[in-house]
C-alpha cells in the first residue's frame, strides 16, 4: 500500500540530494577556479596514489597535458621521488614534507605539501605547492639591474652636466682660432679638428642627458588596430620608404581597446620598423606588423622582418646603452624603445635568426 508520507520524504530527500550537489558542483568550480588564479602550482593526490587535480600551472611546471594525468597513479607517470621525497611513504605514513628545493625539469623549483583529511575518506589527500623560485630570483637581479642603472644614469647625468659648460667654452676659443686663423691655413685646419671633435663630444652629452630623462606618458583608450593601420600609411608614404621592402599587416577584426600614449607608442614602432628597414638594406624582403591577443588581460605587437638577422652574442646587449652594430648609431634607439614600453608596463622582447630575419615583440597589458 503505497504511504504518502514516506512519498513526501522520498521526494524532500530527492530535493536536498539534488540541492546539495548542486552545491558542491559550484564549490568545485569555485575552488578550481581559485587553483588556476593562483601563481603557484598546485597538485592534489590521493591517498590510493592517485592524482585528483592539477592547475595550469602544475601541468607547465612538469611538462604534461592536464586532461592525461587525471585519476592516473602518480608514480605511473613520474618518478617516486620527483620533489625530493618518496611520495609512496609520504602517503602511507601521512608525513607532510618539510620545504623542499629541487631542480624538476629544468626548473629550480620550491615545494610545500599538507594533508588533507577533511570530509569522505575518497576526498583525503596530499596537496603539493610548487613556486618557481628561479623566476623570482630572475626579478630579484632585474630589480638590482635596475636600482644599479637608475644610480649610473643619475651619475652619468651629473658627469654630463658638469662636461657640458667646459665643451662650451671649448668650442667657442676654439671657434675664435678658426676665425683668427684665416691665413694660416693648417693651423685653421685644426682649429677645425677641435670644433668638430667639442661637436662631438656635445652631441653624446645630449644622448647621455637625454636616456637618463624618464619617460612620461598620458595613455588614453585607443582602438590598437586602426592605430597600426593608420601608422603603416604613414610609413609606406614616408621618402625614406625602401621600395624593395612589400609591408603586411596583420589585424584581427575585432576591435581591441589598450591605454596607449600614441605619440610615445609610435615612436617607439617607428624605431623598429626603421630598424627592420635597414636589415633589408638592398635586399628585397617583406616586414610584418601584427596585432595578437594571446591572453585574457594581455595583447601582443609584433614587428618582423626577412633581414640578415642578428648575431647571437649580440642579441644580450641589444638593449644596453650606447651599444650598436651600425656604422652610424648612438646605440640608444632600442634602449628608448624599451623605455616606452616599461612605461606601458609592457615587455619588449626579441628572437632573431642569422640570415632569416628578426622580430620584435612587444607585449602591453590591455588594463593599467
């Protein structure tokens, strides 16, 4: 004899069940959502030695495919003591490790772990945090680098200005023996020798004054694309265009929105595209300007030519002050360039290959 009771409950019961995964659903999605937002790998294990969750992160640092390493064992796919211990014993003993650094796949890593032994007994685990200390380090030294070049550069500027008033009054006895000299033709000669060499020595002052100025910028909501389009016209109607060199662009139809100063943005795309030009000097070749969105918050400038390339040794002083594989260069173009793009809160990034061509990348974040 059917009960209406026990109906009612059988159905309340169906609804709380129903409820309560519904719950656990978002907390799941809530947590694994929170796991990819973290800046540090994690790595969840069962106690049965299978691997239960693993963010991005995790899947980078031990160079595996995520989707594959689900409910597989753990030692099936690495070895036991991958971190530094032996995960079996960790696991059958419930020991938590203490903090460990171990280089795994050619990464220095630090690795912390904890149990977790809440809820169902099928939900207890290891969980594994994995930081990359070797990146860190590499910010540690680029903030030294750069606490070191702001001190040179207020050195250099004070050399500078203190250089400058004496060149001035250089150049000018100097001009006065040119004057006076009128009749003694070589004396005059290196009268001139003198001006020339103060005019010089004035100009690398300017340069040196000029690369310890910062860089301000007023960045505004601009449509990036149609910025390029506008600055390649520009570029194909300029007199120094070589008409050797077939230009492409590269722009995905959908609008992309960046704060960008515009004047300090296309000088510092000018200097490269200028500089791509001169990679094809007398060799017919193409440059390629490109606009990419590889990531959620970031989007991607790339300025590629099919020029002779750049010397391997040289590409790690590419961006230092004064340095430059021209005949006639100050070696401060890429180093302003660069300077533009920090100001962004960007990266300016290089890959070059002897005899194929070189690209500059420049990467700026979509939001300030």
């Amino acid at each position: 004899m059917f009960d209406p009771l026990l109906g009612q409950k059988t159905i309340k019961y169906q609804e709380t069940e129903k409820t309560v995964n519904q719950e656990l659903e978002h907390v799941q999605t809530y947590l694994h959502a929170l796991s990819e937002g973290v800046c540090q790998g994690i790595l969840f294990v069962r106690l049965d030695g299978r691997i239960a969750d693993l963010n991005e992160l995790t899947a980078r640092f031990l160079k595996v495919k995520k989707a594959e390493c689900l409910g597989v064992k753990f030692w099936s796919l690495f070895p036991d003591d991958l971190f530094g211990f032996s995960l079996r014993e960790s696991l059958r003993f419930a020991l938590p490790q203490k903090l460990i650094y171990k280089r795994v796949r050619e990464l220095d890593l630090e690795i912390s772990s904890s149990f977790f032994f809440e809820g169902p007994p099928s939900a207890h685990g290891l969980f594994l945090f994995l930081r990359d200390v070797g990146e860190i380090q590499k910010l540690r030294e680029i903030a030294v680098r750069d606490e070191r070049m702001k001190k040179l550069g207020e050195m250099a500027t004070r050399v500078a200005h203190e250089i400058r008033n004496p060149l001035g009054g250089i150049r000018g006895y100097a001009s006065l023996l040119h004057r006076d000299l009128v009749s003694q033709k070589p004396l005059q000669e290196m009268a001139g020798y003198v001006i020339e060499g103060t005019k010089s020595l004035e100009s690398l002052v300017s340069n040196i004054l000029h690369y310890a100025r910062p860089v301000k910028i007023e960045p505004k909501s601009i449509e990036l694309g149609a910025f390029l389009k506008q600055l390649g016209r520009f570029v194909k109607v300029d007199p120094a265009y070589p008409p050797h060199v077939l230009m492409e662009i590269h722009i995905p139809q959908e609008p992309l929105l960046v704060p960008v100063d515009t004047d300090a943005m296309q000088s510092c795309l000018l200097n490269l595209i200028y500089n791509a030009f001169q990679a094809m000097d007398e060799k017919r070749g193409v440059l390629t300007l490109s606009l990419l969105k590889p990531h959620e918050y970031l989007c991607q400038i790339d300025v590629t030519d099919t020029g002779v390339g750049i010397e391997e040794e040289h590409l790690a002083q590419l961006f230092s002050p004064f340095f430059t594989t021209k005949l006639k260069g100050t070696g401060l173009g890429l180093v302003e360039a660069q300077k533009i793009v920090k100001a962004h809160g960007g990266q300016l990034e290089v890959r070059s290959q002897k005899g194929r061509g070189t690209t500059f990348t420049i990467t700026l974040p979509l939001k300030r």
